[in-house]
C-alpha cells in the first residue's frame, strides 16, 4: 500500500550557519539597530498600539489640554473640570523600507556576517529616512517663531541665539522641563567654538560630553547633533538684487534696482542684515519685492537682496493631492541643483502656498540635467506638470523644542499569508514596529528580504517649538 508522508521542515538557528535566515530574529536585531541610529525619532513624542494599519490608514493622537485654575472661598463649592486633549488626525503615510537580495553563494554566512552585510546598513537608510522626515518638520515653524539670523550662528553669537529661543519658548508658555535643541553639522561646529560649551569644568558633567563629542544640556536644552537637519551651505542657484532706500522694521514691501534678473512671485529672499526667510507674494515685480511678511530689522540703502530661482515639475502630467513619490526637478543653473535639507515650496499666494523639505535627492538616470526630490510628506495640493517649485535659501535651521511638539506615530503592517511562500513576522521596541518578509525568488536565485515600517509624522502644537537660523 503507498503512503504519503507529510514533512515540516523546521529550521534551528545558530550563529556560525546559514540556519539564521529567520524573520523573527532580523526584525529583533533590527529595531535594535534602528534605535541605535535615529535621533530626532527619539526625541519627540511616540504613539503607538499594536494594532495592524494599512498605508493611509488614519490615526488619533491627542495633544493634552490644559486646566482652568480657581479660588474659592471656605465652605464653597468646588467647580470640577473634565480632563480634555485635542484630538489630532495623522495619516499613516510614511511606508520605510528596505529590499534586498541574499544570494545563495552569500546564504552560508552566518546570521552575523548576514548581518552586518545587510542588516546594519538596510537599517541605517531607513533610520535616516525617519529622521530626515521629523528633522523636515522644522518648516512647520517658520511662520510662528525663529530667533537669529540665516549665516549668522557663529561662536560670537551662539550665546544670544540660544538664549533668544529659550525665552520665545517661555513666552510661548513651553513647558521648562523636557526641552531639546537639534543643530545640523555646521550649527554645531559654530556652537562648540564658544567658551559656552568648551568650559567643561562649569558644566558639572566632569567634560563627559565635550570628550564624548556631544553638546550636552545648555542653557535649560538638552542639545544634539542630527546630520539630518535641515540647511545647505551653499551651491543655490540665486541672484542678487540691490536695495533702493533704506527701509524700516515693520515693512513689507522692498524696493530694488532694475538692473537684474526679474523676481518671480512665490521665489524665496534673504535681505542683507535682516537674513530671514521671506518669499516674494503678489506685486513683485523689477523694482519692488513684496514679502509675505515684515521686515525684523532694519534693510539700508545698498544692501543686497538675494533672490533665490525657482525650479520646473518635469512630471509628465499633474501630481494629485497624495502623491509621495519623486518628484523631477527641471530649469536649475548647472551644478546648483535642488539639495538634500533645502527648503521647497510650491504656490505663489498665502492660502495656495505649502512648504516641504527635501529629503532624498538624485540625478535623473534618464536626464543628468534634471534632479528627482523626495519631499518630507506626500503633497497637500495638487502640483502640475510644469508648475514653478521654489527652493529655500542658504542657511541652516536648527530646532529648539519639547517632545511634545511633533509626533512620530507607527503602527504594525499586516503579515502575509505564509501559505503563498512568504515568511514574516512583525515585532515592537520602544513603540516602534518592523515588519520583516523574505521569500525565495527563483529568478535572482536567492532570498529577497524586505524590511519595512508603516509611521506618520504629526504637528502636534507649534507653541512648542522654535526655529534657530544660522
């Protein structure tokens, strides 16, 4: 008589064999990884349930409401209050991952060569990837609160800087206790040229931090490096106009010699001596610079004006409200192109106008001359084909803030079903969720691996946040 045999292949894992190729194991190691390589996702406020989502998925975290305080008298009544938080909706739009293939010459190594072949650096891609998105939040504070002057953080004026965001926090009522400051590479290198940070003996952490290459906590924040945060140092395709008059705080209109290219509305300007971010609104035109905001400091006769050139969408066709993939970039001056931690807007009016920051950058393989952008959210609006795209100025932003301001919310992806070949498994850390997928692919001959998380990123209240310009 025959018979049938079922056979369940089981797999032991050891770490000097190739018996390692199991999800549960990667994910664990991963997150471990990712924790290790993020900053700014470590500092800001994190929600999470182990519920599973689905890219677009909509979410609600609450930002805390606040209590009425009242006196009374003996005998009387107290008045009893409800505790409220205010709902906040995030979109589950930042789907981070990772693919790649394990051959199966490489399927020999063990899980920790595996690992540091392509674990480390998968992780580390998607690490940056997530701090480069909450880094790019920094613009959603530029209409609010900036101290300080765009090129003009440096070991004279670092004290200043610092203390003019520590008391805007204050008057914005941010709470003392649990504040940061990021600062990218250049802000850094400004910060630790002053006696402020070098004279560790009246730091009281025994110069830990200076040895340490880390800024420590000054001046009531808890200070970081992120070499994601926003700000180029130069390379911006621009052109300078000169100021014609002197022109008061408090204005909004500049007016500017002919000679020059010609303004276009919705471009960004930085005035000499004032070195904010303005952008240029309806009415500009050869002479005269309307700014969507008002002067901060005083602009001379003679100053000059930089005026920075906007950029073509090379779509193809129109880029709907959602889009979150690249975008090509067109009509830039050679060698300038759009960068990586720029600013770039879109709209020319207040109410059309939205602001992102480019977090990925590339060279068109198609077109050397064109460079396709990754923004640091899918587009609010709709953006035609042919549409002008503004890049931001030349400077760096650094963010002084509470936890509390911005939030990173992730939630677990769904596994697939493993009776389609696929082995999965989902796992959790410090209210962050990775999913790892491998599956053997008969046409590369090896097992393709995929790491991914579901994440959406959320202003929660910009009372708590300021932005340094340097």
């Amino acid at each position: 008589m025959n018979k049938l045999y079922m056979l369940q292949v089981t797999m032991a894992c050891f770490d000097n064999d190739n018996d390692a190729f199991i999800p549960e194991l990667w994910a664990r190691e991963g997150l471990a990884i990712l924790e290790e390589n993020m900053v700014m996702a470590n500092l800001v406020h994190r929600d999470f349930e182990m519920e599973v989502a689905n890219y677009g998925d909509v979410v609600n975290t609450r930002r805390p409401g606040t209590f009425q305080v009242y006196r009374k008298t003996d005998g009387e009544a107290i008045v009893k209050q409800d505790a409220t938080a205010v709902n906040v909706q995030v979109p589950l739009d930042q789907h981070f991952y990772v693919t790649f293939t394990i051959t199966d010459g490489e399927a020999s190594k063990s899980f920790q060569d595996l690992l540091q072949i392509y674990l480390l650096p998968g992780m580390q891609s998607i690490a940056r990837g997530i701090d480069r998105v909450i880094c790019g939040q920094v613009h959603r504070f530029l209409n609010t609160t900036t101290v300080g002057k765009l090129g003009g953080l440096n070991g004279t004026t670092a004290r200043d800087y610092l203390l003019a965001a520590r008391e805007q926090l204050n008057k914005q009522l941010a709470y003392p206790e649990g504040r940061r400051l990021v600062v990218g590479p250049e802000a850094e290198t400004a910060l630790l040229k002053t006696d402020l940070f070098l004279k560790a003996n009246e730091r009281g952490d025994g110069g830990d931090a200076l040895r340490e290459a880390a800024l420590g906590r000054v001046l009531g924040f808890d200070t970081y490096m992120a070499q994601n945060q926003p700000g180029i140092s130069g390379g911006a395709d621009s052109f300078a106009k000169t100021v014609n008059g002197d022109h008061a705080i408090g204005v909004n209109q500049v007016a500017v010699t002919e000679a020059g290219d010609t303004p276009e509305e919705g471009s960004f300007v930085v005035l000499e001596n004032e070195q904010q971010v303005h952008w240029c609104t309806t009415g500009t035109n050869d002479t005269l610079l309307v700014l969507d905001s008002a002067l901060r400091a005083a602009v001379a006769n003679g100053k000059e004006a930089t005026v920075y050139d906007s950029v073509t969408v090379d779509s193809g066709a129109t880029l709907a409200a959602g889009y979150a993939k690249g975008i090509n970039l067109t009509g830039y001056a050679s060698g300038k192109p759009p960068q990586i931690g720029q600013l770039l807007a879109f709209g020319t009016t207040a109410s059309t106008r939205h602001t992102y920051t480019i977090v990925g950058a590339y060279v068109n393989p198609s077109d050397p001359n064109d460079t396709i952008v990754w923004l640091d959210r899918p587009l609010e609006y709709s953006v035609a084909n042919g549409a002008s795209a503004f890049p931001g100025p030349v400077g760096s932003m650094s963010l002084a803030f509470h936890r509390d301001a911005l939030a990173l919310v992730t939630r677990p992806l769904a596994l697939p079903n493993s009776s389609m070949g696929v082995r999965a498994h989902v796992a959790s850390y410090n209210d962050v969720a990775m999913r790892v997928t491998m599956q053997y692919d008969i046409s590369t001959q090896g097992t393709v691996v995929c790491l991914d998380i579901l994440a959406g990123v959320a202003l929660l209240d910009e009372n708590l946040g300021c932005v340094i310009l340097g």
